[in-house]
C-alpha cells in the first residue's frame, strides 16, 4: 500500500484559532527533473521527477508548497487542472494517479503505462499517452470515456490548451480532442526527437536529433526551417498566443523564437545538463523548465533573464553514524560531513575515499572505519580528513558492511554470506538461500547476522549455530540494517521511507514505525544505545530517541557548504544561508523563514535538545502568536523604450496594520527623492528609504515611476506590518522589467569607509595585529585608482591607528552615519573593517575591536539609499551567535563578504605581502584577478575571494559570501564605460 504525504512538516505552533504555523525544508528534487508545468492561473508549477516524486511550487517565490508521493519508478509527466483541485501524475511504475492539492492524498489510480498526461478543460477527465494509445479517463470513477486511438508513439505533446495532441516519429499524427479528429501533417521524419503543438492545433514544432527546429502550418502542411540548435533538440513548447516557440538543446541551452516575424529572439545557458521539458506561463510573460542537472528555472521571455531556480544544492546522504561526540554522514557526492553530536553544529566536509560502501566510528571516535570496493579497510581521521589503509580483502562482494568489533560482513556476488575479521584476517562464510539480499549487518561480538531482503523479509541469524533467531516480513524491501551495541536491538531502513526497531528476543517492533519521506539508506544506533540516526534519499540525516521512536533532530547538509540542524517543533540552527531552505506555511501561504528567523532560529533549543535536557525559557517567550506577512501585487510592463516605467504597487494585510514599503532596484535601495514621486495613495509618508504607512490602513494601493538601468531590471517591493518580530512580517515580491533603450543611467559615486586597526583585545590581553591599518590603506588605495573609471568621483575617509581619525567607537559610528549620509540614490557604499574581532560569550555576539563596535553599530551603513558593501577582515566575522553575525546584516541592497565563519581565525601574511589573507585576495580580485571581459562584478568576486583565501590558508580560513540577487550583474570595478 502506497505512502501518502502532502508534507512532512517538522514543526508546528499556534498563530490563532484554527490556524498552525509550519516549518519544513525546501529539499527540491534529488534526480531529474522530468517535467515542470504551470497553472492555468499562472500561480503554481508542477514538477514530477526521477526521484518518485511530484511537488507543487508557489511561482512568485518559488516556494516548494507540497510533495505528492506513492508512485514506486520514475515519475515522466504530471499536470495540474484548470481549477487548482487536482494533480495527475504518471510514472514507469505502470500508474497514473490523481492527487487532491487540498488533502494531499491520492484521490484514484489507475493502472495504465503512461508516458505523458494532461487535463481536459472540463477538470474531470484526464488523457493519456501509453502504450495502448491515447484514451481519455473520467477522475471520479476511473473508467475510459473514449479511446482517440489505439496507436502509441514515442513523442507525444499538448498544446497548451490541451485541446490538441501532437504525437509520432516516423510521421507526426495532429488529434483534436473535442471532435475526435485526426490527420497526418507531416511524412515520414525519423530525424525527430521532439516536437510541440500551438493552440488551435494551427502549428506543429519538430526538433531534430541534428539540431534542427522546423514549423509545420498544419492545414497546409508548409513547412518551415527556423535557425538550428547546436545539439539535438530535447524539448519544445509554444507560448498561449502562439507567438512564441520555445526550443532546448541537449546541451541545456534554451533558445526563443519570435514566430510573428519568424526569426530567432535569443539562447541562455542556465542549466548544467539537459532540458527535459518547456512550458510558457500563461500570459507568455515567463517560460519554465525543467532539467538533468534536478532544478527547474523560470525565465523571462523578453530578457531571456533567470526569474528564479527551484531545487539545486542537493547533497543527499547515502550513510550516517553516529558516536558519542559526532555525526558522520557521507553524501551521494561522495563527501563524508561531520556534525557536533551535542550542539547540532556542522564542523566540516571532507572528500571521502572513493567507493565507501560502509563506515562506523572507532571505540575512541577519533576516526571512521570504513570499507571500499576491493575489501579495503581504511581509517579515516574525522579531523584532519586524512586516510590510513588498514588491511584488504580481493574477494568481489556485492554489499559490505563493517562494525566496530574489528569484522566485515559481506554478500559475495554468487549469494553466498562472507565474515571477515580485519585485524586477524581470519574469514569464515555461511550459508544464503536464494532470495536477494538488500542489507547486510553483524552485531559486535559477530554473533548474530542480520540480513534484509529486497521482498520485504528481515532474518537474524546465530552465526555459530546458523540457527534463524527472529524473522519478520515487512511489505517494503529492506534497504539498511544496524545493531545495537548490545545486540539486543536492530534498526531497519525500508524502501518505504519507514525505520523500524526491533527487538531481536520479542521478534516485535519496539516503538511504531519512525519515517522519513523517500526510501531510507542507512541506520545506526548510537554507541551508547539511546538514539538512532537514519539517512534518505529525502536528503536528510534524522536523529531518533531509541526509548520513544520519536524525532529528535533533522541534519541538512547542502553542496554549497550550507546547512541546517531543525527540530520537529522548527526550532533551528543553521549556517548564514542554510536557512533560506526552510518555508513557513500559515494557512495556505507559504513563506520564506526569513521573516520568522527572530522566532525559530534558536541554536540553544537546539543544542538543549540534543542534550536530553530541558527547553531554555526562549522557547516559552517565542510562543506569542505569529501572522502572515502582507500579500504584494504588482503591475508593470515588461520592456520599457525610454529607460523608465511606472508600476502599480497594490499591498494587504488581514491580520495587522501595514508598516512600510521599501523598493530596490538591481540592488540599489530607493532614498527620499525617488521614493516622493508616488502617487495615488493619501495615507503613506516618505521616511529617508520607506514609505510609511499611516493611520493603521490595512490595504494599500499606489503607482511609483522608477528609473531603469540598461538591460534587465530586477525590481523587488519590501513590505512590513506593524508590530516587531516575532509578531511582525515581512513580505518580498519581485517583478523583471527590460530597459531596450539607449538611455544610460548617470554615472555614480563611490564612497569608501575604511577602518584599520592593529590594536590588542580591548587591552584585555592578546596580541598586536601587523598589518590591519595597512589592510585598511591599501583598500582606499585600489578603490581610489576607479575615479574616473568604473566612477565618476570616488569619496574615501581612512580610519586607522595613527591616523587624524582614530578607531574609537564613536568616530566609527559618527562618521558611517555623516560621511555615507552624503550619498546619492544612485551610489555605491564601501564600509571595509580590519582589525580583531571575537565573540563575546556573556552574549554570544559578535564585535570589532578594540572598540567594541556591535552588529547594530556596523548595520548602520545597511540603512542607507544607493547599493551597499561590507568588507569585514577579522577572527569570528561570519556569523558566530545566536543572532548570527551575517544573518543580521543581510539585506537585498547590502553585499556581505567576511573573512571566516564561525570560530576560524583570520589570518594576516608576511613582510612580503604585508596584508591579510582576506584583503590579499580582495586587493587582489578587485585589481583584475577576478575581472570577466576586464569588469570584476561582485559574484565572480566572491567566488574568487573564498578560492584565494583557501589557498593561501591551506583551507584554515572560509570567507563568508552573500550577494543578493540583485548584485549579480552590478560591475563593481573595471576599465569604466
């Protein structure tokens, strides 16, 4: 019987009657992607992927809104109904299923191998493509209302309408759905390897294996050549208006054709591997799709600009063990991660040595035990990454497994069962029937063999009498299996996502089944026997109470070195950025954690949790109730031809009055001026950067001109309700406009803020820096060599031991606030510190030395109009509190770049290079290093900053790094225009 799950959410509280507030991860896909559609309403996308999965996304967020599971293969085609009701997915595992989006349960299945399926306009019948033809299906009772025909096709597509149906390879057969109609448009083409449909079944588009793209006017049957792709064509779409066509290559390049005037608009590059399927939104606006590489990416059709990525930075574990002191997980990517048992801190990724197939900690826990293709033995030493090999069996095994009494237990390739003692190399085999064997474990002491087999059954067996001590039967293959120390216990991880422990003398669950939402890969028990740790292809490690069964923690690790420790309640902690991963669902909203972190970020609960012990009085002080953020409209064109346009801002909230309305353009925060031209709205006031809303209105509606810069603009509308977090909100929305004229935005300034010094720990003791004035010289140095350049006129104020302006605390603060008060709307912000920092463990915040200037004091430059910058070259600087040191001064007009993260220690360099490492590398990349087409822009900096830095520090020191994605294309340094 099929699990069901709309989500699986790990924590819950109370915002009001009847209403819960629920936080979960946005893990994405974890294989291909097969397809991605849109709503009718343009409102959602649907995905179905390799993964046996199909999710329901939010399209203005990119929100991951449900996951819809219970097929058993992989998912090829799903779609949505015109009234949002139902979803209709269809998978190699020989199913097509109807899901309820309200429920989350599947509504009926129906036995039938389909490769493609959509809606009919009525939104109670589907049609299939199988391979018994092409048949229409009613929803409620399952049966077939008609067969169209009984010919089945390899390719096979909807128009977007879904009124006709495309289908062939070595001839192209057109279907109208309302008549029943069919006709052939095309002759014998086996060049064809994908193919589209218009609306009013008016054009068929093919693709061809040779790259070719052709319209075909389908009453005529006169065909078209549209210029060529580079690789072979893997997906095709026409917009709703038929003006637009869609086609993508194998080599994930997407590319527009403009079918008014039959010529080819533009091509971009954004997915990694191959596009698998295009769909238009419904006002041809946008185009999404869907990839190899497991993302799914909305575009702009106009600009052929990224919108938004769904998925991506996936790292799914294949194993995880855990000791007394440490969690070790080893990824599908082959990385080993190590997490602090007691705290839930993530400490470190190393590469793992290739073809593990099973690890356990040492009896010292200083080192993993594990075993490879080939029999080798090894111990890998969880702090220094290095590897030792201990010993090597040549004998070919199917599935290995090691424990920490010194033996390896193995299923050779002929069945037969194998123990081998690696310190002795003694070897000894048994006995195996001949059903598959999934999983393989033995207990320390090598007495009792576990075995679990892909036909549900689980056996224990006494490995000196050969003796079968317990066996069960579970409806699921056993996947993973794991001993106890005492051996009286066993977990089991099952394909259906459940962990099950047993006990071996009883032959009976101890606690009810434990899950997790995809198949489960690994188990282990703690070495002390209190908690078992699981891993799935959900992408999560997950830590259970032996005793109860019931969730402790869930461990997020991502392949950006990103993060995540979460309890069930959502009580979490996390790495600067891990936390954009989680959603917040109130009602049927769902938001980003961002506007809930002041509730349910809390790294205490966490470690108190992890601990057995007692929640922290915060726990009970965040428990106030919580509401949505406001709801955002926005109306704007989409291209402007005088490099301005005037949006319609339209904003709601039915729980608390409105706050205030801030607008950020490509990065740059809108100042009073720009800010006073709106109109259409009495009960707003312009307030330095917002607009604040007055007498308490719940609804606000107004139109604002804004000024554009040459290509995409990436315009986002920031709005806040009244009432300070948690009770307070803010909502995000963000809307593209394209700037086709000549007009070129004004040149801007640059005002550099540069505070160097070398002083001691607030003469606390410590030693003297060498070279952070200097750092702080040589940054106003390079910024000073762009006047004229990149800016029309560059401001620099020098801050520094020995200087007319010394480092006290308050000539920093006098003169962030002064000195970047006299900026335009449209200049850039450099506030560069160099000097010591630490953490202070009274309040476990972050402060610069030696004047102990605070996260709130240096927030202060964040504030201001224009685009914003801050560089930070100091011990502790990303992000080492509770609050979280980078966490609160991200924003969408600030870029962030610190030297270390946590507790790592900035390093300085040497007479030679009389700099930090971390200003080393800015100097470095600013000055050309990291230039692209001789213009450095702040992502290709940042990538170049954290290599550099983990050179030269022999990857001791991690910079942190955040852009906001309004940056992404801002040119920061360069020859100049």
């Amino acid at each position: 019987m099929p699990i069901l799950f709309l989500i699986i959410f790990l924590g819950s509280c109370s915002v009001g009657p009847g209403t819960e507030i629920n936080v979960y991860p946005q893990l994405g896909h974890s294989d291909t992607v097969s397809t991605a559609v849109f709503s009718a309403d343009g409102r959602y996308i649907v995905s179905a992927s390799w993964d046996m999965s199909v999710k329901l996304w939010d399209t203005g967020t990119g929100r991951e809104r449900a996951a819809f599971l219970g097929h058993t293969d992989v998912v090829n085609s799903a779609a949505i109904s015109g009234d949002n009701r139902f979803i209709a997915s269809a998978a190699r595992d020989g199913t097509v299923r109807i899901w309820d989006t309200e429920t989350g349960r599947e509504k009926i299945k129906l036995e039938e191998n389909a490769f493609n399926v959509a809606f009919n306009t009525d939104n109670k019948s589907i049609i299939t493509f199988s391979i018994n033809g092409i048949k229409q299906w009613d929803i409620e009772t399952g049966n077939v209302i008609q067969t169209f025909s009984d010919i089945s096709f390899a390719l096979t597509v909807f128009s977007p309408d879904s009124q006709f149906i495309a289908s062939g390879t070595d001839k192209t057969l057109v279907l109208n759905v309302k008549t029943g109609d069919e006709f052939i448009v095309n002759g014998k083409d086996p060049n064809a390897s994908a193919m589209a449909i218009s609306n009013g079944g008016l054009f068929t588009a093919l693709g061809g294996w040779d790259g070719s793209v052709s319209l075909i006017e389908t009453e005529s049957g006169e065909k078209t050549k549209l210029p060529p792709l580079a690789k072979y064509v893997t997906a095709m779409a026409f917009s709703g208006n038929n003006r637009f066509l869609a086609a993508a290559s194998a080599d994930g390049i997407i590319s527009i054709y403009d079918l008014d005037n039959y010529h080819f608009c533009k091509s971009i590059q954004g997915h990694n591997e191959s596009v698998n399927s295009l769909f238009f939104s419904p006002d041809e606006s946008a185009v999404v799709s869907a990839s190899s590489d497991k993302t799914i990416k909305i575009w702009n059709v106009t600009g052929m600009e990224q919108i938004i990525t769904i998925g991506g930075h996936c790292d799914p574990p294949r194993l995880s063990v855990i000791s007394h002191d440490y969690i070790a997980s080893l990824s599908r990517a082959g990385s080993i991660k190590i997490w602090n048992a007691k705290t839930g801190e993530f400490i470190e990724a190393f590469d793992a040595p290739e073809g593990i197939k099973s690890m356990c900690f040492s009896p010292d826990n200083e080192n993993l035990v594990t075993v490879s293709r080939g029999g080798i033995a090894a111990d890998f030493n969880i702090k220094t990454g290095k590897t030792r090999q201990l010993s090597q069996d040549e004998s070919f095994a199917i599935i290995r497994s090691v424990n920490t009494g010194g033996r390896i237990v193995s299923v050779l390739w002929d069945g037969s069962i194998e123990i081998w003692d690696y310190t002795t190399g003694e070897k000894r085999q048994l006995k195996n029937d001949d059903e598959i064997v999934n999983a393989i474990g033995l207990d320390n002491e090598g007495k009792k063999l576990a075995a679990g087999f892909y036909n549900g059954k689980l056996r224990v067996t006494d490995t000196e009498t050969g003796k079968t001590v317990s066996l069960l039967q579970y409806t699921s293959p056993v996947d993973a299996v794991g001993f106890s120390a005492d051996g009286l216990r066993l977990a089991c991880g099952l394909r259906d996502g459940s962990v099950r422990l047993l006990d071996i003398s009883a032959g009976t669950d101890a606690v009810p089944p434990m899950r997790h939402l995809f198949g489960v890969s690994s188990v282990s028990f703690s070495d002390d026997g209190r908690y078992v740790i699981s891993s799935a292809a959900d992408n999560s490690v997950i830590l259970w109470d032996a005793a109860t069964g019931k969730k402790i923690a869930s461990f997020l690790s991502f392949d950006d070195d990103e993060w995540i420790t979460i309890t069930p309640d959502g009580y979490y902690n996390a790495s600067p950025r891990g936390d954009e991963r989680l959603n917040v669902r109130i009602g049927s909203g769902v938001y980003g954690m961002d506007q809930f972190s002041a509730v349910f970020f809390q790294a205490e609960v966490v470690k108190a949790r992890l601990q057995g012990l007692s929640d922290p009085a915060v726990t009970r002080a965040s428990n106030s109730p919580i509401t949505a953020p406001p709801a955002i409209s926005i109306s704007a064109p989409q291209e402007s031809e005088t490099g301005k346009a005037v949006i319609d801002i339209s904003i709601k909230d039915n729980f608390r009055p409105l706050h205030s309305v801030q607008i950020v353009i490509n990065g740059r925060l809108l100042g009073h001026e720009e800010l006073g031209a709106f109109s259409g709205a009495k009960n707003i006031a312009v307030k330095k950067t917002s607009l604040v809303v007055k007498d308490k209105a719940h609804e606000l509606q107004f139109s604002i001109p804004v000024a554009l810069e040459a290509g995409s603009n990436h315009i986002q509308i920031i709005a806040s309700n009244r009432g300070r977090a948690p009770a307070g909100a803010v909502s995000r929305k963000s809307v593209y406009i394209v700037n086709i004229s000549e007009t070129k935005a004004p040149p801007s300034d640059l005002w550099v803020l540069a505070i160097g010094s070398n002083g001691n720990l607030n003469k606390r003791g410590g030693n003297s820096l060498k070279y952070a004035v200097n750092n702080a010289k040589g940054i106003q140095s390079l910024f000073e060599s762009q006047r004229g350049k990149r800016y029309r006129n560059v401001h620099t104020r020098l801050i520094a031991d020995g200087e007319k302006i010394t480092p006290s605390r308050k000539n920093i603060i006098r003169n962030i606030r002064e000195f970047f008060g006299k900026a335009r709307s449209g200049d850039v912000l450099v506030l560069y510190l160099s000097g010591h920092g630490e953490e202070r463990k009274g309040n476990g915040e972050y402060y610069f030395l030696p004047q102990a200037v605070s996260l709130d004091d240096i927030g202060i430059v964040s504030e201001r109009q224009g685009r914003k910058m801050i560089f930070i070259d100091s011990c502790f600087s990303g992000g080492v509190d509770g609050k979280g040191m980078a966490r609160n001064l991200k924003n969408e007009s600030t870029v962030i770049i610190t030297s270390s993260q946590k507790d790592e220690r900035s390093w300085e360099g040497s007479a030679a290079v009389p700099y930090g490492f971390f200003t080393e590398a800015l100097i470095s990349g600013i000055g050309g290093e990291a230039a692209v087409n001789n213009e450095v822009r702040l992502f290709n900096l940042g990538e170049y900053v954290y290599s550099k830095v983990m050179l030269l520090s022999g990857g001791m020191q991690h910079p942190y790094v955040y852009v906001p994605e309004g940056f992404y294309g801002f040119v920061l340094a360069g020859s100049g225009e």
